[in-house]
C-alpha cells in the first residue's frame, strides 16, 4: 500500500502516472503495430478490424464500471486506513466482474455476424469482421477480471504490477501477432482471426499472472473466498459511482457507431482512414489517459482522509500537467499528422480522411486533457454523474447535427469532425463548472465527536 495522503501531490502524480504511461505505451505500440500487419492484409482488414474494434468502447465502458467504483471505495477505505473494508471491495469487484464478463461473452458472441453486417461497408469487410470477433470476444471479456484486479491495486496506490504485467503481456501479443497472421514457423497463415488470437492468448496469461500478486499472506489486499457471497448493497455502492463513468465510454461507442453508420456511403477506405486516425488519436492521449488514472486514487486517498486542501490542489496541478502535455502533441500532430496516416496505409483515400480528422480533432487536444482530469476528480469524490451529463450533451451536440445534415447534397465527413470540435469545448466549460460545485458540496468536512472528519452538506459517504 502507497500512502498518498502525505508528501508532494505532484511527486505522487508524476510516479503513478509514470506506471500507467509505460504499461500504456506499451499496450498502444500493441495497437500500432498490431494495425500495421493487419494494413498488409489489404483496405477490408483494416476497415473490419476498427469496425470490430467499436466493441473494445463497449468493454472499457462496463471496465470502467467496475474499475472507477472498486478503485474510488479502495482509495477511500485504505485513505481512513480501513484495510478489511478495502479487502471486502475486492474480493466482491472480482465477483461482480466475473457476473459481467461472462454475460458480456455471450450476449456479444449471440450478435456478432448481426453487428459485423449492419456497420461494415460491404460484404467481405463484413465477413472479416465476424471472424475476427469470434476470437476477440472471448479476450475482453477476460478483460473484466484483470481490470478489476488492477484497478484496486491502484485504489491503494500500488501502480507497480499492473504496470509489469501489461507491458510484458503487450509484448506477447506484439511477439504472436504476425507469427499467427501470416503464419511465420507455423505454416498456416490466419489472416485477421489470428490477430484477434494473439489477443486472446496475452490477455489470458496476464490474468493468471496478476492473480499471483494477491496471494502472498502479507499482501494488503488478498483473495478472501469467505468474502465471495454476493453483497448486492455494496455492488450497488460500487455501481452508483461506477455506472455513470462507464456510461461515458458508452457514449463513446455510440459516437463510433454514428459514425461509421455515417461513413458508410463513403467505402471502406473512409472507414479504414477514420479508424486509423482514432489509433493514432487513443495514442497521442495516453499522457492525459495515464494522468486520470493517477489522480483518481491520489484525490480519491487525500478525500477518504478529509483533506479538502489536498484534494483541490491535485486537480490544479494535474490539469496544468494536461494542458502542456498535449499542447506539445497538437503541434506534432498539426505537422506530421499525414505522414503518421501513411505509416499503416498506403490507400490514398484513407490517408485524406485519416489525416483531415486528426488536423481537425488536434485543436481539442489541450481541453481534451483537461476533461479527462476533471472526470477523475469527479470519480475519486465518489460522484460520476456530472461526468456523465457532459459527456451526453456533448454526444447529443454532435449527434443531432450530424443525423440531420448526413443526407443533404454535399454532406462532408469535415462536417463531423468540426462539431465535434465545438461539442468538446462545450463539455470542458460544463465540466469546470459542475466540478467548481463538486468542490463546494463535498469539500465542506467539519469535526465529529470523535475528533475525526466527517463530511457536512447534504452529500454523504
């Protein structure tokens, strides 16, 4: 257990983020170069393997259900020192992720050829999308339990094995793919299925793998089967903060699904360009992605001890660490994005479409970071909701729009990107100021009769 209660606020965010940001580079080089064999296979693979990656928003979506809560009451109980508590959050997270995970399996495998069909441009992206996805599937919804896993260790501020067993998974995965798509030592080539595989394979190993890091008998947090009797309260407890964050990347799935419903028309080529620039985009957010995990257990210990100062202070220093951050990536992104496009095509027209979303989307890329620092403030405080209602207006800003201008003469995919734009700095104004209110009700702590903190106001924990 890391005490995060004490010492620089920015140390502490600099060294967590640091963890993440590793085993983030990492699990997005995967991405990378996992999208550069699958490029070799031709304009249809790539269009299949982004219409089928839609699915991983869904995933992180239910993850981030799990993940947000189990990480917010860990980082509250280990905040108070209350390790019994922060081991019954636990072991029930794994319970609740396994429920999930195993509904997820067969509800997307039950819809795959219906989803691979209604979103794909033609019939052979079509195909390989369902092919890909019947080896995908199975891999995320192993997903469920290692994110449940990780994301209490970092509620006590242990950022450590999450970030070893990622990375050396990732370099599995990196190792496996072009061995089973084309079929290098094997002798039998499995084309895009065999990308999803190597998948499936990694991510099993790192679930195993990090189980091992609960069993020693002096681990702080420990796999407990007297604990593994369903607590319905306290999966609703984990629920109630953890619903309206994975609401957000529903969101987000439904955002991909507008758009490649209204990308379409416009052949696999612009769906292959805008999948490509959404890769590049997930890449060049892993310092703010990796910062947001950090702050939530930070802000989310230094709430738990009832220390408002400190609480405050991470959003400030986390939000300017943000700003510059990807201030730096929107001028890289500004100058060279085209020639990051033509590194996983050579389609022309998927590099035009590829390289206009990225020149557009970079001017958000500074209130981008700030969002997502914002959001973890909300989590580590215990309330997802306003989060939640920034991300629907901004989905509903773009979406309207877009669904009324689609079927009108001269109908741009440039159109798309520039109200997403708008909507974006829509959400981050929204976001400062719901945050401003967040601050006012659940910071006000007062002493109880026992010299300790507790919280006035009409919110409690």
């Amino acid at each position: 257990m890391q005490d995060l209660t004490t010492g620089s606020l920015t140390g502490h965010l600099l060294r967590t983020t640091s963890y993440m940001l590793v085993s983030m580079i990492f699990q997005t080089l995967y991405v990378l170069v996992d999208l550069y064999w699958v490029g070799r296979l031709g304009t249809e693979a790539v269009a299949a393997v982004a219409v089928a990656g839609n699915l991983t928003f869904i995933v992180l979506a239910a993850t981030q259900m799990l993940g947000v809560g189990t990480t917010a009451l860990v980082a509250h109980a280990t905040g108070r020192r209350d390790q019994a508590h922060a081991n019954v959050v636990f072991n029930q997270a794994q319970v609740l992720s396994v429920v999930v995970g195993l509904v997820f399996l067969v509800v997307a495998l039950m819809l795959r050829d219906g989803y691979a069909r209604a979103f794909s441009a033609d019939a052979a992206t079509a195909a390989l999308t369902s092919e890909y996805l019947l080896w995908f599937i199975p891999g995320m919804a192993l997903q469920f339990g290692l994110i449940a896993m990780g994301a209490a260790l970092r509620g006590t501020g242990n950022f450590r094995p999450g970030m070893i067993v990622q990375t050396a998974t990732v370099i599995i995965n990196i190792v496996l793919a072009p061995i089973l798509i084309f079929g290098w030592g094997i002798g039998r080539p499995l084309g895009v299925a065999g990308a999803a595989i190597a998948t499936l394979l990694a991510i099993a190993i790192g679930v195993v793998w990090m189980a091992f890091y609960f069993l020693p008998a002096d681990s702080y947090l420990k796999f407990t089967p007297g604990e593994w009797r369903p607590r319905f309260k306290l999966w609703g407890d984990m629920l109630k903060i953890g619903l309206p964050a994975g609401a957000e990347f529903a969101l987000m799935a439904v955002y991909l699904l507008l758009v490649y419903a209204v990308t379409r028309p416009f052949g696999a080529a612009a769906q292959a360009g805008f999948g490509i620039g959404m890769r590049i985009l997930q890449a060049c957010f892993l310092p703010v992605v990796a910062l947001g995990f950090a702050v939530s257990p930070v802000a989310g210990q230094n709430f738990g001890a009832r220390q408002s100062a400190r609480v405050r202070e991470t959003f400030r220093t986390g939000a300017g660490i943000a700003a510059v951050a990807m201030a730096v990536l929107a001028i890289g992104v500004w100058f060279w994005g085209d020639l990051m496009v033509r590194i996983f095509t050579t389609d022309p027209a998927a590099v035009v479409v590829g390289e206009e979303y990225l020149h557009i989307v970079a001017f958000n890329f500074v209130a981008s970071g700030v969002i997502f620092v914002s959001s973890s403030m909300f989590q580590a405080m215990g309330n997802t909701m306003p989060s939640l209602i920034t991300s629907a207006a901004r989905i509903v800003i773009v979406a309207v729009p877009v669904l009324l201008l689609a079927g009108t003469p001269g109908f741009a995919l440039r159109w798309i990107w520039y109200i997403s734009a708008a909507a974006v700095l829509v959400q981050l104004t929204m976001n400062l100021l719901l945050l401003k209110r967040e601050f006012r009700l659940r910071l006000n702590f007062a002493p109880d009769e026992r010299g300790g903190l507790v919280m006035s106001g009409a919110v409690s924990l």
